[in-house]
C-alpha cells in the first residue's frame, strides 16, 4: 500500500534515509555527506520537516503494516542558474533490500509523479548516483531519460 507519509512514521523515514546516504557515501566518500551518528534521527528531522510544505510531498509503502519504503518529491521554481522551469523533483527513492523486485520503487515513483502532475509541473527530474545502474534502469523503464551528467573534482586536486 502507498499511502502518504506522517509524523508516526519518522524513525522508519529517519532509517530508510540513513541507509540512503550510506549507500551513496560509500559510492564516493568525498562528493557525498558521512552519515554520521545520528543519521537516523537528522534524516527522520529533516524529512518530517517537509511534511506541511505545500511543494513537497512525502510517500511511504507499507507491506504488511511495516514501512518499507518511500519517496520524497517537491517542486523547483525556475532557475537561470540550472537552465531549467519550474520543475517536480524528485530527491529520494528507497525500498528496503528484503522488499525490492516486486514494483515498490515504481509504485512509489508513480505516486510522485501523479502528485506532481496535478501541481502543474511539465517535466519530473531527478538524479542518480553514477555508479547506481539498478536505479537508472528503473528510471529510464519509467520514461526518464539523462540529460546532465555531474562531475566532481576536489578542489586539492590539481
């Protein structure tokens, strides 16, 4: 089941986005933010943060009266700076490893997507770790298609 997410759902968001910045810290341990200690509880802060915000949106997918996945979405006014309109992104996407294969990821990312469209966005972007391909395949199956690539240097390495 989606549903949208609540304040009772705090440490389920705050595990799920600890587990997000892992997996991308040790993607690349310099681009990315260390989690820290009390990941869990920042990220479970922050994302409850988000919940009265009138441009974001907050999914969670339940299986069997456990949260086992979510999705963070918002909306981007127009930025000169980005080259880009007013546009829904979408931040977060995490389906817990025990709960992946079975169309979670998708559901989630639909849900979005339709909160999205009714706010009259025209186009979703988002962005993927580089080296993340089961993520990029799931987005390019849902119709996204690359169109930036960032690059990371650190400023000591010339």
């Amino acid at each position: 089941m989606i549903r949208r997410a609540t304040s009772a759902d705090e440490a389920a968001l705050g595990r799920m986005g600890a587990a997000l910045m892992r997996v991308h810290y040790d993607f690349d341990r310099q681009r990315f933010l260390a989690p820290g200690k009390n990941a869990e509880a920042g990220y479970g802060h922050f994302l409850l943060s988000q919940l009265n915000s009138q441009d974001s949106i907050l999914f969670v997918a339940e299986l069997q009266g456990k949260v086992i996945g979510y999705v963070y979405a918002g909306i981007e006014p127009l930025s000169w700076k980005e080259l880009r309109d007013r546009a829904g992104f979408i931040h977060d996407v995490f389906v817990e490893s025990g709960a992946r294969g079975r169309g979670i990821a998708t559901r989630l990312v639909n849900a979005a997507a339709e909160w999205l469209g009714a706010a009259g966005v025209p186009r979703i972007m988002l962005w993927t770790a580089e080296p993340n391909a089961p993520a990029q395949r799931l987005f390019q199956r849902l119709g996204f298609r690359p169109t930036m690539v960032e690059m990371t240097r650190e400023v000591s390495a010339r």
